[in-house]
C-alpha cells in the first residue's frame, strides 16, 4: 500500500509524539518510584526533541526484522499489547516505512 510523503510525515510525527509521550511516562514513573524508596534526588534533564527530526530511510524488511526479534514483554505504559504488534508486523511494518 503506497502512502503519500503527507501522510508519511504525519505517521512519523504521530509515532515520535507516542515515543516522547511514553518515554516522559516512564522517566516520571522510575523517578517517582525511586524517589520513594530512596533518599536520592534526581534531576531533569532537558531533552532535544530535534534529535527525532531526521529518520533514515529503512525498508519494510527492516521494521519486520525489529518487531519480529524484539521481546513480547509488554509495559502497562503501552498502548498496545508488543505481543499484538508482534503478531500483526506485516500489516505495521509497511505503514511505518517510506517505502
């Protein structure tokens, strides 16, 4: 299924948001954690979303080859189950690609 350089951009956009979105949640969450059990303090550090600007190109085996190697563990931070992704990497892998 091909898809235009617009909607591609947005996909990408939408996935980096998802990406930031649930990396702040996890650095909140481990930091919280730990800030209760321990006495320690932690700092934010500020981060460069401009490091998400520029994606190289990968083919649909390249994202296939990712889901299918990663590991099914699933965080209740995700908004879909890895397992599911996992399973359905041929329907996500083509729309995750420019190509």
């Amino acid at each position: 299924m091909y898809q235009d350089n617009s909607k591609c951009a947005r996909l990408v956009n939408v996935f980096s948001d998802i990406f930031i979105s649930k990396q702040q949640r996890l650095q909140d969450a481990t930091a919280a954690i730990l800030q209760s059990s321990m006495s320690l303090q932690f700092h934010d550090h500020d981060y460069d979303k401009k490091a998400l600007a520029h994606f190289c190109v990968v083919t649909t085996g390249d994202v296939t080859k990712v889901l299918l190697t990663m590991p099914a563990t699933s965080s209740s931070l995700d908004v879909l189950l890895t397992s599911l992704v996992k399973q359905c990497a041929d329907v996500f892998s083509p729309v995750s690609t420019a190509s």
